[in-house]
C-alpha cells in the first residue's frame, strides 16, 4: 500500500510505542533502546530517560515526575536515581508488563499481557502494587474516561483564580494567594482525595481524606477505622513521623477501594434501567469480590 498523504516524521528507532502528547511535545517509548523520547517540533528526539532493559510504558505523576515501567516489571521515577522494583505481585510473575496511563491520582495503571495471566495492574503512589483486572488479553491503548480525576497540575493554581475571578473583596485577596498548583486539589464534588494525607504533624481522616458518596455506606465506617488505626499506630510509636505514615499506608489501599467501588457503584446506577437488570447478577459477583478484597482489615 502506498503511504499516500503521510510524510516520515521522525525514524532510527527501535520500535516507537505508546505516543502521546504532553506539554506541547510528542512523547514515545523507544521500547528496545529503553528510552522515553520527547520530540522538538523539528522532529529532534531527545531520550529523557533510559530504562536499563526493555522499555514498556510510560506517563507522568500528576506532580509532573516521569514514571516508566520496563518489560519485567521495574518502575523508574525520574528524580530518583534507584530503580524501584516492584513488589512481588507483579514482579516474577509470568505476564510481562506493557502500556502505562497514570490518573489525577498518580495511580499507575499498568497492562499486563500474556495468553495466561493477563490483566491489568494499578501501583499506587506508596508504591503498593495489585492486579486490578484480570482475564484480558493485551489491554493497550489505555485511556482515561472524561469523569475521570484528570485536571491536569500544571496551571491549576491559574485556572482556579480565572474560575473565581468576579469575587472581590476578602474572596479575591485570598484568591490572589492561591499561586502554587500542586497545593490545589481537584476531584469531582461527591469525592474528595488528598493524596497525601499526612503532612508534618497534620494529619487527615475521615471525609477530609477520602469522601464518597454514600451509596456503599462505608463513609461512616472508613472514619472510625482511621481513628482505630490512628490510634494503634501511635501507640505503636516510637517515633511520630513514623506512626503517621504507617496510618497512611494501612489505609490507603481500603480506602481507595471504597471510593472506586462507590464510583462504580454510581455508574452502575446512571445507566438506563434495562441495562442494569442485566448487569445485576455480574455486579453481584463483583461486590463480592471487591468486598473480599478489602484488606488489610484494621
Ligand atoms: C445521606 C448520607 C448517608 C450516609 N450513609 C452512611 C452509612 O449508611 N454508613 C456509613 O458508614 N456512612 C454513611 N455516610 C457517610 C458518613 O456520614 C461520612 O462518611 C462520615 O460522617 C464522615 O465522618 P467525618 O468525621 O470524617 O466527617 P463529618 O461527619 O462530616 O464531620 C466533620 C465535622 O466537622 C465539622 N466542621 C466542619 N468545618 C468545621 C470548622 N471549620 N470548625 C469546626 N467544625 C467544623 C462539621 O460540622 C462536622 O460535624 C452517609 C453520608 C450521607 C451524606
């Protein structure tokens, strides 16, 4: 077939994967070579970062960090100068890793492909790992819905002054305040997450840290278990910082699963009515797994 209508861009690679636009440049996975690629305008590639073995994918951390994943399963950050091997679950295993998307929570979604044993994987930003699907066969091409958390970082600061730019008064003095982007958090009215639910001696529980609304009527219960755990943790000491963190990590992964099975629970209930009578004894299955899943019990 004749490339009727395409000119060459760009060549002398490996084997060029998940493209994607970021910033105002063409990003790409130079998989063999191990290299993430940013592209000029001009076409000029340059490797941003280079992985030590097969590259699979990559995206960024909603604070702008670079993440990739190699074929076998390491994470790389870009400040870091160690590579972070993953944890067990997904290291070792037999389905190599592929395609990466990163959400507005810095979840890592990560494909896993393979005849036996595909699925996908999510590691957090704790670095904690799980398979999150399975019985898939080659999930690339991955993409976030448009009700996904995915307001970007950068320029947020900017967006929420010019969103509130009539206030005047006390309002728009603080608003002139409100300049660093990684300090404003976005997340759609009935869920709230901070990503960092400790800083310094500050600590969230509770709705602070990860609302939902009630349709899994675990809010109430999520609370009292971050107190419970709060408490153990501390009374664990010896050192403070260290007690909060380990609050933070326990809760993490229980938490979370409640705000996604709610939001699944959500989509579940907006869809026309013929279409749920359908999906009732699948999500029947599911909500017994998922609650299965949630571990690890205080
Ligand atoms: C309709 C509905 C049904 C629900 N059903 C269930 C259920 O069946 N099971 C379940 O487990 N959960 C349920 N939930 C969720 C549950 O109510 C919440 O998750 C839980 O109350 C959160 O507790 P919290 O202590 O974190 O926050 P809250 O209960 O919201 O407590 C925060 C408190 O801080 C106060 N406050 C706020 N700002 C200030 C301030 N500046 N100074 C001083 N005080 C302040 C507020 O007045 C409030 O009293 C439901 C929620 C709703 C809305």
């Amino acid at each position: 077939m004749a490339n009727e209508g395409l000119d060459l861009f760009a060549d002398g690679f490996s084997f060029l994967e998940a493209p994607r636009w970021h910033e105002g440049q063409l990003w790409a996975a130079d998989m063999f070579a191990g290299h993430v690629v940013a592209f000029a305008a001009d076409s000029a590639a340059k490797a941003v970062m280079t992985v030590p073995e097969v590259l699979a994918g990559f995206g960024w951390m909603p604070d702008g960090r670079l993440l990739a994943v190699t074929r076998s399963g390491r994470l790389l950050r870009q400040e870091a100068t160690a590579v972070v091997e993953l944890p067990s679950l997904l290291s070792g295993g037999t389905a190599p890793c592929n395609e990466m998307t990163i959400d507005g929570q810095g979840r890592a979604y990560i494909g896993l492909f393979g005849l036996a044993g595909g699925g996908l994987a999510r590691v957090d930003p704790d670095d904690s790992a799980r398979v999150v699907a399975t019985d898939m066969l080659l999930p690339n091409g991955q993409a976030l819905s448009a009700d996904g958390f995915g307001d970007p970082v950068p320029g947020r600061a900017a967006r929420v002054r010019e969103r509130f730019s009539d206030l005047t008064g006390a309002h728009a003095t603080v608003l002139d305040q409100v300049t660093d982007d990684a300090r404003v958090q976005f997340s759609p009215a009935d869920q709230a997450w901070v990503d960092l639910p400790v800083r310094g001696r500050v600590v969230l529980i509770g709705d602070a840290w990860h609302a939902a609304t009630p349709s899994m009527a675990q809010g109430g219960s999520m609370a009292a278990e971050d107190a419970l755990v709060l408490v153990q943790e501390l009374a664990a000491g010896p050192d403070i910082d260290q007690a909060l963190a380990r609050y933070a990590s326990r809760r993490r992964q229980r938490t979370a699963h409640v705000q996604e099975t709610t939001a699944m629970r959500n989509g579940l209930a907006a869809l026309p009515l013929e279409d749920r009578v359908g999906l009732v004894p699948r999500w029947a299955e599911l909500s017994v797994a998922s609650f299965a899943a949630l571990v690890p019990v205080p």
